[in-house]
C-alpha cells in the first residue's frame, strides 16, 4: 500500500516523543519497504511503460466494451499502456485529428473510417500499419476476411489502415408480424418479394411492410444487389446515373410515396433517426427494418430475427460490407507505433475480436473465429449474429471516393430527394450525376 508524505510526516510527529530517532528510522524503513514490496508485483511502474494514445468513437455499449479490451491489453504485457481518448463521433474523431496534425500534437493511433483512412494515406500522413503488423507474433493476411483487408487496400497493394472490426447492413424482421402475416422470411429473396407481401401484412395490422434507414446507403446496397457500380471499370468515369441505379432509386419511391408500403424517419438530433426505425420493426408497426450489424446489441432477438438483405429482381444479394480502421500516425516515435501495432494485433486476434462481436453485435475481421470456443458457444444461442458475417463473405467492397466525399455528397442528396420529396428518380440522379462528374473533373 502506497503512504503518503503526508502521512508519514503524522506518524513520525506521534512517536517521536516516545521513541528513539533510530527507531524512527526503522519505522520509516518499514513503512518505505512495504509500499515497494506491493509495487514489485506490477510488472513495471506505469511511467516506465511506453504510452499510446488512442482516439476513438462509438456508441454506449461498443466505447465500454473497447475499454474493457484496452484493460485487458494493458494487464496483458508491461511495456505499452494505452490511453484512450473517446470522442463523439467518427466526424469528431477525423476532424479532432486533422486538427492535431496541424498543431503537432497528434494521438499515436486513431480509430477511422475507411474514406477518412484513403484520404489521410493519400496525404503521406499514416504509418505503413502493414509493415508494423509484419513485426507481431503469428501475424497472416490469410487469417481476415478479404473484403476487410480488400477495403483497407484501395487501389494499393500496401495496408496503411487496418480493419479493427466490420460492419454491414442486414434485414431485421419483426417475428410476429412475419407470422401473422403468414410470410416465411426465408421466402424473401428479393425486394420485389417482399413488396408483394404488402396485402398479407396490412390485412393482419402491419401499417409499413418495411423502413429503409434514412441516407444513401441502404440504396447504395440494393444498387449494387441490381448489378450497379459507381465507376467504369478503369474508374476514371462515374456511373451513378446508369439504368441499374435508376431502377432502385425508383423502386423505392414508389414504394414509399405511391404504394405506400414504406417509411423512412429522418433528421432530429443525432441517432434518433435511427432508434425511431427500430421502434417501429419491434413495435410492429412495421414488419422489419434495415439496419446496421452493430444494432443487435440494442435488439431483442425474442421479438426481431436477422436475414441476409435480398436481391434486386432476378440478381443476387450484393451489398457493401466495410471495416472501421485502425490507423497509425507518422509521426509517433518508434516505441509509440511499435506499442499501436501490439494492439491491433492483440484486438483483431480472434480472441478479441469474439468479446468485441459478442459484446456489441459488429462483424469479426477475423476467418477462424469458430475456433474460439466461447464465440462458438454464443453462436449457438445466439444464431443472428452469424449473419451479417455471412453476408460479408460475399459482400460489395465500398469504392473509395476520389473527390474525398463529393461523390457521396451527391448520393446523399439524391436519397433524399427521392426518399423525401418524392422527386424521380432520373431527375435526382442525372443532378448527382453532374456534380459527381464536376468533381471528378477537379481532380485532373
């Protein structure tokens, strides 16, 4: 037990009228030698160790559980401790950072998303985190699942980001709706399929067949289910007016103004977009929703299941999977981006990754992870999370954007003309089409 100064200076004022100063002496050793006996049973006194300092974002559940793996990571060896630092968002994590990069006080290692990680690797900023990684123990490409480590690599062969952990948009249905309505979610193959249901569901007093979650991405996914890209295949043309975008951008409006069979909840303050599109698929007001695999640490899967999303008409489920990255500044010493590179190996070893999937619902990074009994076990009990891990084995890689965001911009802008303001679909996408092409334009 660690005494104070102050203390000892009390306790010496007590004796020193009763005992001799030698015997003072002998108090004050015993006392010194007791606190070094209980320090001697850490590994290495904090100061000695090297410090990280680790940004991150997340929601509730994920920041505590990232913590509890820090923790683990610290108590696991004695020459690196990290030091997280939680921020409010992914925005306020990149633009915190790019802050600290101009003022020379950046972290050491930095969780991001992937068009965040590009554009910074593109800036000569990031550390060659696959160099790094080459250095741990056991450490293989082989063992992550390729379209992780396919994002990571963009249009190089050289890793300066690695996945931390997956995410992917899946379907989550409500059971009882599916059962009144007298549907077989494993019949639902395509979204044709599941619009030709809207009978069966208003009939048993389902009011919305299904909510997309508001943004482009959910279209961005079926356009990829209807066989669309977003670029010509030397990727030096943008093809977001193609008839494949079209047909889906369409689909949908129709769907929610027309027929009436969807509803999309939108803005509000932070999140709560969101959280009001999973109340309505547990509520029943609504037979399901698409959402994020890191959304099944807030489900009941008592009243909600998981599907893989469909296809388009007659084309295979084909939508993007993407990894939130781990990334390594340049400009930490040695020691500090050895010490980052040791915990990305230790959070993205299967171990870790299955406390991080058990604990917040988000896709492991890893290949083998049935060979980690406790996840094996979880799995058995808990079948849902399987499979927005299923869905990433065969998943769309996300293109990098070029203009660093302007493409998306545009999608996002044609989402919410379509989703919101009922404008058609060739309209809003020959506008986003047009930007896109001026931004492209930019670059040469």
């Amino acid at each position: 037990m660690k005494i104070s100064s102050i203390k000892i200076r009390s306790l010496k004022n007590n004796i020193k009228h009763f005992i001799s100063p030698l015997i003072i002496l002998s108090v004050i050793t015993a006392i010194s030698g007791c606190s070094g006996e209980n320090a001697s049973q850490v590994p290495k006194a904090e100061k000695e160790r090297t410090e990280i300092e680790y940004w991150y974002a997340g929601g509730k559940t994920a920041v505590k559980v990232m913590a509890d793996i820090i923790d683990s990571f610290n108590a696991s060896q004695d020459e690196y401790v990290i030091k997280p630092v939680v921020k409010a968002s992914y925005d306020e994590t990149y633009q915190g950072l790019q802050a600290a990069l101009a003022g020379n006080v950046s972290p050491d290692l930095v969780l991001l998303e992937t068009e965040a990680s590009h554009y910074l690797s593109g800036k000569g900023i990031l550390e060659n985190v696959g160099e790094q990684l080459k250095s741990t123990p056991s450490f293989s490409l082989d063992d992550y699942i390729d379209v992780f480590i396919d994002s990571c690599k963009g249009d190089r062969d050289e890793l300066y980001m690695f996945p931390a952990y997956g995410t992917t948009q899946v379907f989550y249905y409500n059971r009882e709706a599916f059962e009144k309505a007298g549907v077989n979610p494993e019949s639902i193959k395509s979204w044709q399929d599941l619009a030709d249901q809207k009978e069966r569901f208003t009939s048993s007093g389902t009011e919305y067949v299904w909510e997309p979650m508001w943004g482009p991405d959910n279209l961005i996914d079926v356009a990829f289910s209807n066989g669309a890209s977003m670029f010509s295949s030397d990727g030096k043309e943008v093809t977001i007016d193609s008839p494949e975008w079209i047909q889906v951008f369409e689909a949908f409006r129709k769907w929610i103004h027309e027929d009436k069979i969807m509803k999309i909840h939108s803005g509000g303050q932070g999140w709560e977009y969101w959280y009001k599109t999973m109340d309505d698929a547990l509520s029943g007001t609504a037979a399901g929703y698409t959402g994020s695999s890191g959304d099944q640490a807030d489900l009941d899967f008592t009243l909600v299941g998981a599907l893989e999303q469909p296809g388009f008409g007659s084309n295979a489920s084909s939508p993007t999977a993407e990894a939130k990255d781990f990334v390594i500044v340049k400009s930490s010493s040695e020691k500090e981006k050895t010490g980052a590179a040791a915990f990305i190996r230790y959070f993205t070893s299967p171990e870790q990754q299955a406390v991080w999937s058990m604990g917040t619902g988000y896709v492991p990074v890893c290949k083998n992870m049935d060979s980690v009994e406790s996840y094996h076990n979880y799995v058995k009990e808990h079948p849902e999370i399987t499979v927005p891990l299923q869905q990433s084995q065969h998943a769309s890689v996300l293109p990098i954007d070029p203009t660093g965001g302007k493409i998306y911009d545009a999608l996002k802008i044609a989402a919410d003309q379509v989703e919101l303001e009922n404008i058609p679909a060739e309209e809003a996408l020959s506008e986003a089409q047009k930007k896109a092409e001026e931004a492209m334009r930019e670059l040469s």
